[in-house]
C-alpha cells in the first residue's frame, strides 16, 4: 500500500530491479505507442543511457526507476486517454532527466533520433 511519501511508485521500484526485464517490456511497449508520444526522443535518450555501460549507477538506477514507471501497465493516467494518458509517465521522465542531464550525452540523443529514423527497431546498446 503507498503511504503518503511513496506516492504509489512501489510496483516501478519493484520492476527497476529487473534492468533485462525492463529493456524487453520498454520495446514492446514504445513499439505500440510510439507514435502517440511527443517526447519518444527523450524517452529513447534515457534508454539509451540508462543501459549505456559508461553511465554512472545512480544515473542508470534513476533513469531505470523512470523507464519502469513508463512501462507499468497501470500508472496515475491511464495511457489509453487521449491527451492527458501519458503526461504522467512524461513528467515521471522529465524529472528523472533533470536530475541528470549532464550524463544524457550526445551520442545518447544521437542514437535515440537514428533509431526514431529506422522505425525505433531492436535496441542497440552503446
């Protein structure tokens, strides 16, 4: 049960601790919704760090943490509402991402604009 100052973020912390399972979960699920979302870069961005081997753990544990938050199948707004479903999962993402701006490199939002191009195929890791 969420207390006051968890605020409901146990299931995401739970999944966090799976970093495979959340890689494969994250594929499937942008896959469907994709072209539905105004952030995709940025989300694609913090993929890309979080599983980049150079980043820093709190950084990847953070930007984990935000990831699992997106692919829960049930969060505070239900994605299937149009407009508002996924502003919960892009404010969850756009805080995540300030704390940690500076590791989300070039080369990480590179990558995000190369697979957004290619359809966002497979994941590649850097």
């Amino acid at each position: 049960m969420a207390t006051e100052h968890t605020m409901g973020f146990e299931p995401a912390d739970r999944l966090a601790q799976d970093r495979e399972s959340v890689r494969k979960r994250f594929w499937i699920k942008f896959k469907r919704v994709v072209t539905k979302l105004p952030f995709a870069e940025d989300l694609l961005a913090a993929y890309y760090c979080a599983f980049d081997k150079q980043t820093p753990r709190h950084v990847q544990a953070t930007l984990v943490g935000a990831l699992a938050y997106f692919i829960l199948p049930f969060d505070f707004i239900p994605d299937m509402l149009p407009i508002l479903g996924f502003t919960d999962d892009a404010a969850v993402l756009a805080t995540a991402i300030r704390l940690v701006a500076s590791h989300i490199t070039p080369e990480h939002r590179e990558a995000a604009r190369a697979a957004l191009k290619r359809g966002a195929g497979e994941a590649e890791v850097l």
